[in-house]
C-alpha cells in the first residue's frame, strides 16, 4: 500500500479503526480476565444476577489483561517487521510473526527486557509484558524452539481452543490485502500454535471479519465474505456451523447469557464456539459495553470472547464508541496506542519511514528487520 492511496480523512479513519480493534480487544480481555474459568452460576453467585457488569480486578488490579492481549501487541509488532523487511527484499511475513511470538516466548521466563537481545526493538522493552498472565499452554509448546509449524506440519495438532484466534485481529487490518491472502497469513500463523483445523480456521475466518470491517463493510455483509473463503478449507466445516450458528441465534431468542450458553456448549472452550458467541455479541450489541457484558458472562473462555468481541466492535465503529472509563483503567494503554498509531504509519507511510526515501534509521531500530532468520520451507 502507498501513500498516495490515502487521504487525509481516510487515513485518519483507518487510525482510528486501527486503534478501536487493539484498544478493544484489550477491554474486552480485560473484562473477561475475572471470569476465567468460572461457569454462569458462579459469575451470577460472586457478581450478581446480572452478571459482571464493570471492569473488575485480576491479577492483582483492575483492567489486567491476558496473554490474548500481549500476543496480539507481537502480532501486530511481526506485521510492521515484515514490512520493513520487504524492503531488503526478504518477504516471508510468516516467519517474521513467528518471530514476533518467539520473542513473546521469552517473556514468559524472562525476569524482565534483556538487553543482550538485539532483536527485542522496543515492544519486547515493555516490561509491563513480562507478567505471566495465563499463558495458552500450546502458545508455550509452539513457541519452544526455532521451528516454525506449517499448515503441511503444524504445531500442536489436537489444540482446538481459542488463543490463537484471540491474536489474529491485526491480520484484518492489513487492508490493502485481499481477503484470502488474510485468511491465509491468518491461518499459517495460528498453526504455528494450533493445529487444528478448527482452531486456525477460526483465526482466519475472525480475520477476515476484522478485515471487512476496517474497510467499511457492515459485519453481516464481513461474516458472509468469511463464510464463503471457508467453504473451499478442508475441515471447515465446525468453523462454519459455528458462524452460522451465530446468525441463526440473532432472531431466536431476545439476547441474554442464556442465549450464548446456547453457542458455547460444554467446558470444550474451542475456537470456533468462541467465534461464535463474539460475533453473536456483537451483532446484537447496543453499543459496545453491552456487547463486552454480553460476551464474558458465561461459562466459556471469558477473556477470548470478550477479546474477540471488542475486536470487532472497535473495528466496526472506531476508537471513539470504546468506554472511556473501561480504557483509562486497561493495563498498557499507552503502548497499545503508540504500536496502534505505528502499525497506521506502517500501513500508509511505510516507503517514508524506511525505504529508499527515509531520512533517518529510527523506524528501523523501533522494528529491528535486518537479521537473518531460520530458513523456512518453500
């Protein structure tokens, strides 16, 4: 993509969307942090009949987020890496993420940044990202070692649950993209972790969503698009259910926890179940708090739904509809918005920042991209 495809309101625009899916994500995850692991009895026990209805604390204060939240800031970290390499003419954006989620990895049994590292750039220098907040245990085992899981070989080929699809937002706003070749880099990368078809597949038809959303289209019309790149994926078939199932619920019933129990059936918490009931959410949302209420009042993996869901809604109406008084309570604001407004700067200036053209070197040392990496197969 090229600046010269963007004004100055559309830019703006994207920045915002941009901003409103990490910003979100990070909310809804927030939100669901308290409720992990807990069925709807005991959430209505310890919270109330209405459920959690306010940011609560976990992990030892209020607005804690997850490992979701954490791996989707290395996704996003990947993506520009990528981009930068691009210019070297190395062009392999999987390998950079899995790069990205490597360095992830070493957050969770490093003390803190370590300054030895001399690929960290300035993400992995955060040292709020170094707290050990639920880790997937396939995130841990995929991320182990230098090998990088293909959808030929993946990594972890029985997991099924959510974490993946939980970090895959930033693959939708990859809006000069196609949307198969999102889905695609969407999928390659949740295998690197979960190699179930179901779990990746989720990933990219989640991204896909996010991608039509960034780019203005109405999430029905998102859902749809998804639905149709599905049908050719082997495997797709619980993926589509799933979505399905989602639409269908929208007339069934008046919306309300009973309602998505309905499309989180049993402990499972799989992929497809948590794609289900946030899109559900936030199709019958009124406005973005309720969507997230909606979301984590369950007893499926509140953080993932509630990260999926807000996603979704902050790539459909733009960092401005987010809860300001749920946002200033979010562990890491201020990092997701500075990696927010340089994925924008990425996306729309990135021949300025670091091609032929820049001034300087200091988009290079924030996105260090000239190390050679592990050969991956062709």
């Amino acid at each position: 993509m090229t600046t010269g495809l963007w004004g100055r309101v559309e830019q703006q625009d994207f920045r915002s969307r941009v901003r409103g899916v990490l910003l979100g994500a990070a909310i809804g995850d927030a939100l669901g942090a308290p409720l992990a692991g807990l069925s709807l009895d005991a959430i209505r026990e310890e919270h109330g009949p209405h459920g959690l209805t306010e940011p609560a604390p976990a992990h030892g204060r209020r607005g804690a987020v997850t490992a979701a939240t954490q791996l989707t800031l290395f996704t996003v970290d990947g993506l520009i890496r990528a981009h930068v390499r691009r210019d070297t003419g190395a062009w392999h954006p999987p390998t950079d993420v899995h790069r990205a989620y490597r360095r992830w990895a070493a957050t969770q049994h490093d003390w803190g940044p370590d300054e030895r590292r001399k690929d960290n750039g300035w993400l992995a220098q955060q040292e709020w990202l170094y707290a050990r907040r639920g880790p997937d245990r396939s995130c841990l085992t995929g991320f182990a070692d230098e090998v990088l899981g293909t959808l030929d070989h993946p990594k972890n080929p029985t997991a099924r649950g959510a974490a993946a699809t939980a970090r895959s937002a930033p693959f939708g706003l990859l809006v000069g993209w196609e949307p198969a070749l999102v889905l695609q880099l969407a999928v390659e990368c949740a295998a690197q972790s979960h190699g179930h078809p179901a779990a990746y597949l989720s990933a990219g038809a989640f991204a896909v969503i996010v991608h039509g959303l960034t780019r203005g289209d109405s999430l029905d019309s998102a859902v749809q698009r998804a639905l149709g790149l599905l049908g050719a994926r082997p495997g797709h078939q619980p993926v589509t259910d799933a979505l399905q199932r989602a639409l269908s619920a929208v007339t069934a019933a008046p919306p309300g926890p009973e309602a998505v129990e309905t499309l989180a059936p049993g402990p499972d918490h799989s992929a497809e179940d948590a794609l289900a009931v946030a899109l559900y959410c936030a199709l019958v949302a009124e406005d973005v708090p309720h969507g997230l209420r909606l979301a984590v009042n369950h007893g499926g993996d509140s953080p993932a739904t509630g990260a999926l869901c807000g996603a979704l809604l902050g790539a459909l109406h733009g960092e401005t509809a987010l809860p300001a008084a749920w946002l200033a309570d979010v562990e890491g604001r201020a990092t997701l918005l500075e990696l927010a407004d340089d994925f924008a700067l990425e996306m729309t200036q990135g021949a300025t920042l670091h091609g032929p053209t820049a001034a300087g070197s200091g988009w290079t040392a924030r996105y260090p991209a000239h190390l050679v990496h592990p050969a991956h197969p062709s």
